[in-house]
C-alpha cells in the first residue's frame, strides 16, 4: 500500500479533463477500488459541502481502459495521533438516512449531525454555501463513505473525514472509484467524460449567478442593515439562507430556509408568496442581462492542493462578484445561451426552491 505524504494536485479548476499521472495508492473502497495518483483532472464530490457530483470518466492503463464510475474526496491523517479514536467516528447505523450536516465546518468541529435541516438552515454567517449531503445519492453518484488501511494511515472517506476540510494534518485526496485495482507507481492517463463536466459547469456557474440575482431581487425585503451582504454590496440572501444546494447537469436545486432567524435579521417574509412571480422575472431578467454582458469567469486557485480555498470570480458589469467554491465553471457567462428559474415556496412559507435551468451556446 502507497504511503501518502501528499494532497492531490488537482487541474480541474482550470478547466482540465485530461492528465497523465504516477499512480500513489490504491485499495478497496465501497463499490471497488479507491485509485488515488499524483495529479488529477478529476473534480471529486466534496465530503463537507457536497454540491457538484464527482466527474465520471476513464483511467487508461496498459492498454486497458477502466471506467471511473465515481469520484470522492478522501483524507488520511499525515502524523500519528491526527486520526481520533475508533469509538470517535460514528458507527454505521448512527448516521442519519439523508446524511445531512453542517456546511460550517470552520465553527463546529463536533461532527454534529442533523436529520433534520430546520435544526442548521438557519445558522450564520456561513463561510461557504451550504450543501446538502444527500444530493449525490440524487444524481445517480455513489456514496462513498468508510475507512481502508494505508500504510501511511487510514483513508478516511466521505463522512468518516473527522475533520474540516482542508485540515494541514491531513492530506486530501481524490479517490476515483475503479472496478478494479491499477498497480501502484504505475503512469496512467486520466480522462474525465467531457460532456457531463461541461454540462455540470454550466449549472455551477448558472447556480452562482442565480445566487446573486436572487440577492438583488429580494434586496428590497430588508428591514434593517442584514448581518452580510455580498460580494457586489447587497443583503446576502443567499448565504443567509441556504439550507441545500445541488448541481446538476445544466442546472441547480438550491433550498432556501426563511425561519424565524432570518426574520430577526430583518427579512421580510411577509408578502412573499404574492411577490414570488415578481422576483423569478427579476431574476431571469437580470440572468439574461449578465449572460449578454459575456462577463469573464476564472477561479483564483492559491495553490494546486485538493483542498485549497479557491475563489470564483465574475467580471459583472456593476462589478467583480466573488464566492468559494470547489467545483468547476465555464469561462464566461456568454458560454450560457440562457438561464432561467422556477421559485416555489412552500405551504408554510419558510422553504423556498429555486429550480435553476441554463442551456449552453
Ligand atoms: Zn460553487
């Protein structure tokens, strides 16, 4: 067994799909085999905020091409002592069925675990958006989640990780999902599916201009100075408020929570459900217009590591929106031909759904 000294680089937040890499480790992981190289092109389904599913693809080696049929985020401990106890890590029947959890890492290293989301929507400030752990069950990804042996420590994946992401003592892997095992030390070539990334980008980046949109369009409904704003200077709805997000193909499901916090923090629900027609035209109108503007997308990457804080950035007419984000995007908003949404509240008023819809030029 490899013995990892190492995060993954990865290139996927350039845009890469394909790359050629020394095999490091390789074992046995739920559903085959955990391929773990030097370098990869693939974007793993992320273990804290699992938004955007892992890429799919082939791993070619000795004229033999192998079906990446998943890919995931694992971690192992890079110092004696770093890996808490067994009886530490929740047993298998203790996990909640929909794996739900918090997005802020950073404030709760207790592992804390909800079945319900009531219980953490409404926690702010948010470091990143909150992601909803049951999403890649939805979009046909395997969930991967257990602990193999290495002779460097243990491979921890999914939510076995004890840690927050991007912990130094760690090192953060991608682990790409094979039938069968590649022998380690061996070069092999890497090629993501280029249509489902592409198509996945596209959600991603609709998703974040979706968020931002949406932010303007409810702009309005404050009361009193909000606890955040974003990046372009208006009440941050959208971080204040996510309870779930999800990519898909060409397309976001984003989940809103209006409870009685947000309240306090000034929202102003009241009126909502009347207004909701309102603000879906406002925000495909404004996605329409940053669509024509063909604003230049990039990703600030500080460092080639897995986990290293990387910022998306948008060249918006109004101004350089930004947020963190581990998944991938196209390189302008004209790559887009057209973004729309759908706004549903519920019964009760305090969840609303924001279906996103983008099609690609
Ligand atoms: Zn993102």
């Amino acid at each position: 067994m490899g013995d990892i000294k190492e995060s993954t680089a990865v290139t996927f937040p350039s845009g890469a799909v394909a790359g050629r890499s020394r095999v490091v480790a390789a074992l046995p992981v739920d559903g085959g085999y955990g391929v773990i190289v030097a370098e990869t092109p693939f974007h793993p389904l992320d273990n804290s905020w699992p938004d955007q599913p892992g890429d799919t693809g082939v791993i070619r080696w000795d004229e033999l091409e192998l079906r990446v049929a998943d890919c995931v985020t694992g971690a192992v401990p890079l110092a004696d002592g770093a890996l808490p106890p067994e009886d530490a890590l929740p047993s298998e029947g203790a996990r909640p069925t929909d794996r739900q959890r918090h997005a802020d890492r950073e404030r709760h290293t207790d592992r804390a675990r909800h079945t319900d989301r009531e219980r953490h929507a409404d926690r702010a400030p948010l470091t990143d958006r909150a992601r909803h752990v049951g999403s890649g069950r939805r979009t046909g990804s395997a969930r991967i989640s257990g602990r193999s042996r290495l002779a460097g420590g243990t491979l921890l994946t999914g939510d076995d990780i004890p840690v927050r992401r991007g912990d130094p003592d760690w090192a953060w892997l991608v682990v790409h999902v094979l039938e069968r095992r590649v022998p380690e030390d061996e070069v092999v070539e890497l090629d993501v599916e280029p249509v489902r990334r592409e198509a996945l980008s596209a959600g991603h980046t609709a998703c974040h201009l979706m968020a931002l949109a949406l932010n303007r369009a409810l702009a309005d409904r404050w009361r009193k100075e909000p606890p955040r704003t974003d990046s372009l200077g208006r009440p941050d709805f959208d971080q204040l408020a996510i309870a779930a997000s999800r990519i898909v193909p060409h397309g976001s499901v984003d989940t809103y929570r209006i409870g009685r916090s947000l309240r306090k923090r000034g929202f102003v629900a009241e009126g909502l459900a009347g207004a909701l027609g309102d603000v879906e035209a406002a925000v495909n109108e404004q996605l329409a217009a940053w669509i024509a503007a063909d604003a230049t997308v990039r990703l600030d990457v500080p460092s080639p590591e897995l986990a290293a804080r990387r910022l998306w950035r948008c060249d918006l007419p109004e101004g350089t929106a930004s947020l963190p984000c581990g998944g991938t995007h196209l390189r302008a908003t004209g790559e887009l031909s057209r973004a729309r949404v759908r706004l549903e509240l519920s019964d009760t008023g305090d969840e609303l759904v924001v279906e996103t819809r983008a099609e690609t030029a």
